[in-house]
C-alpha cells in the first residue's frame, strides 16, 4: 500500500495487461549499455543492378537482393558496403568516359524510407566501393 500525506491508499487493482507488462520488463542493464531490439534495427536494404551497354548493347541482365533472401550476416555485410560507399549521398550519375563498349550499371537501393539510384560506367572515376556493392548484388541475388 501506498502512503501519501498521513493516508494510506491502496495501489489499484492491476489488469491482466499490466501484470504481463511487468512479467516482459527486463532486467537491469548496465549504465554504459543498451540493447537494441529488432523493430529497432534498420530494414535490410532491397538493392537492384542493371546493366546495359557493351559489345551487345541488347542483352541488359537485372539482378536483385531482397531481404528475406539475406542471412543477417549477409545484411549487415551490404549494410557496411552501402556505409562505406556513402551511397544515399552520392550522385545520382558518374559523367561517361567517353570510350566505346563499356558498360552503364544502374544499382538502386531502398532502405526503410529512402531510395536512391546511381547510374555510373566502367572506367568513368565512380568511387570502388560501388564496384563491391554491384559485386555483392550479382553474388547473392535471388
């Protein structure tokens, strides 16, 4: 019972909803830690390449990552890709190089809220990490 001013109140009547909350709450942690649950962890990034040019300009294969075809390991590796290449800030296209036959890749990614697509060709000075998520994205599709 609670005691407030010199009168003793009874704690209310706990509803089943209550009593549940209490039985889910968790421990303790550590001042300096924190856990993280899953509705708080990004979504896995959908990522899709296409690419188009060569010597035969018609054949354009498409590949794609969807996230329930991701470990979570395999997540959080596109994760760091995608945070190494800074890939939402970048351009949405790299200037061509001017040579013939190369190829034009055009990789997007989404990833809760945002989408963003960068068109970029061989040889044209695009960042490397770009190289790896095209990469990544030809190595595990669906």
């Amino acid at each position: 019972m609670a005691h407030t001013g010199g009168r003793r109140l009874a704690p209310p009547p706990a509803s089943l909803h209550d009593r549940s909350q209490r039985l889910r709450r968790p421990r303790e942690a550590h001042p300096d830690t924190f856990t993280v649950s899953p509705m708080d962890q990004p979504p896995c990034p959908h990522m899709e390449l296409e690419r188009s040019g060569g010597q035969v300009p018609t054949l354009r294969p498409r590949y794609a990552v969807t996230p329930d075809s991701l470990t979570p390991g395999q997540c959080r590796e596109l994760e760091r890709l995608l945070a190494a290449a800074d890939f939402f800030r970048l351009p949405a296209r790299f200037s061509t190089t001017g040579l013939p036959d190369t190829f034009e890749y055009r990789l997007t990614a989404t990833s809760g809220s945002q989408s963003h697509t960068v068109v970029y060709h061989d040889a044209d000075g695009h960042p490397e990490p770009l190289d790896a998520i095209a990469e990544f994205v030809r190595r595990h599709q669906k």
